[in-house]
C-alpha cells in the first residue's frame, strides 16, 4: 500500500521502495521504447488504393464514362418499340435465311418432279397415244402449277412459324436494354459505396501517420498512471442494477401504502367490518408497490 504525507499545499504518495524502483524502471523502458519509435510511423508505408483504377483502369474516372440518365434515355426512354417489333419482323421473315431454305425446297420439289412426276405422266400420255395432243402440255403445266402453289404454301407456312421467334426476339431485345440500364445503376452504386469506403481507410491511415509522434506518447501515460490503480476506488456511478432498484422500489412504495391504507381504515371501520381494513391495506400497498416501481425505473 501506498503512504501519504502533507507539506503545505502539497500531498505526495510514496509506495514501498521495492515497487518505486521498479516503476521507475519501468518508466525508463518505456521512455527509450518511445523514444526509439516516434520517428518510425507504422503507418508511413502505407500506399493508397485509387479505386478508379480497379473499377475502369489507370487514367480513367467516372466522369469518363456516359451518365446513368444518359443510359437510361438511350436504351429505354428513346426506344420506340413498335419501330423494333417491325425491324426484327423484317429481319426474320424476309432474311436470306428464309429464301435459302425455300430454295432449297424447289429443288427438292424439281427433283421429285423430274424423277417421279414427269415419267409417270409421259408414260400414260403414251399409253393413249396422246403424245402429239394438247393433253401432254395441259398435264405438264397442271404440274407446274401444283409446285408453285405447294413451294409458295412451304414459304407462308414457314413465315408463321416463325412469327414465335420474331416475338422472343423482340421481348429479349427489351429485357436487355432494361438490364443493361439496371447492371448500369448497380455498378454506379457500388462504385460510389466502394469510393466512400476506400477513402474512409486511406484518410484514416494518413491521420493516423500524421498523429502518430503524439498517440505513441498515450503508451507512456499510461505507464506513468500505474500505480493510481492500487490507490483508487472506483465507484458504480449507476448504482444498483434496475431489477434491484425495480424490487427496492416496489417493497418500499408497498410498505409506505401500506400505512396509508391502515391509516385510512380506521375512518371507515364505523360503517364496515374488519374486512375493510384489510382491504384498506391491501389497495393502499398495491398503489405504493407501483409508485414504487415508476420511480425506480425513473432514476
């Protein structure tokens, strides 16, 4: 324990001397720790993250780039959707794809012709000696006739087919100009949330570079106040706990209500029973008991 004198207007507090010699000790570590420190920040190496860099590469910033409304107007407020529907209906139905496969189906259809239709026809016309009449060539352009209407049938039919596509075409081209303006407004949110936070950190390294000759000195004040710990006596400036102060309460405001209500008793004992004073008692305990605790639970 520590000892204490008064010279005048001053009080000093001595410990034993064991324990002065190796505070003093212990000071003097710390001073030349210090001392050996103060000019090497810790904080001093630290290299600041240029979050424009990550997000859109070296010599870039933000303002480099379209504005979120910008994107907004080009891909959905200026889009006119039924100038779309018509385009990919145009190039759908009417693309070189569609005249390649009809091509195809003509040629098909010659070849059937040629090979099956055309002999089968000479030999009849043959079989009735009819070769040299009008039949041949009435019988020929009634085949001509049946390939135009079954080649143009194979092209309207392929056409509705693909008017499903030319819808999946046209939803897809609105979904994506929509998830592009929304990617857009995300990568602007983050990119800003990001800034504020890298900026945060690299600030608070500068400061803490900067105040570092006076915050490795709260090292050595603590070292200085030791020994005020074994001399201290730190009291709860809150006091009791609130269900201490709850219960404390309530008892005290019971009692006090209590005898209110025996004093009230006495007044009505002319025209009651000694029920009545009991029951004074009761209600004037239970009134105290809830003062008590509205007041422990103000303070």
């Amino acid at each position: 324990m520590g000892s204490s004198s008064k010279a005048s207007d001053t009080m000093t507090i001595r410990y034993a001397p064991y324990v002065e010699t190796r505070h003093n000790n212990f000071l003097g570590e710390v001073q030349s720790r210090r001392m050996a420190v103060i000019d090497a920040s810790p904080f001093s190496d630290y290299t600041d993250v240029e979050v424009d860099n990550a997000f859109f590469g070296a010599g870039y910033v933000i303002s480099s780039f379209p504005s979120l409304y910008d994107m907004y107007g080009k891909f959905m407020a200026g889009l006119d959707i039924d100038a779309l529907y018509s385009q990919l209906f145009e190039d759908t139905l009417n693309s070189s794809e569609v005249d390649n496969l009809v091509s195809a189906e003509a040629v098909l259809m010659e070849d059937d012709i040629e090979a099956n239709v055309l002999p089968r026809l000479q030999t009849g016309i043959r079989d009735i000696n009819s070769v040299l009449a009008s039949t041949f060539v009435v019988g020929k352009s009634l085949i001509e006739d049946t390939r135009v209407k079954a080649l143009e049938k194979f092209r309207a039919e392929l056409k509705y087919k693909l008017i499903p596509t030319v819808r999946d075409r046209w939803i897809a081209h609105l979904d994506w100009n929509k998830n592009i303006v929304c990617t857009y407004a995300e990568i602007m949110k983050f990119y800003f949330s990001a800034k504020m936070d890298i900026d945060d950190i690299n600030y608070s390294y500068d400061a803490k570079d900067k105040l570092w000759p006076f915050t490795v000195l709260e090292y050595e004040r603590a070292a200085l106040g030791a020994l005020q710990g074994a001399t201290t006596t730190t009291t709860n400036a809150a006091g009791a706990s609130t269900v201490s102060r709850v219960l404390g309460g309530a008892l005290s405001g019971a009692a006090t209500g209590a005898m209110i209500g025996n004093a009230v008793a006495p007044a009505q004992a002319a025209t009651s029973t000694s029920a009545a004073t009991a029951g004074g008692a009761g209600w004037g305990a239970g009134i105290g008991a809830a003062l008590g605790i509205a007041a422990a639970l103000t303070y």
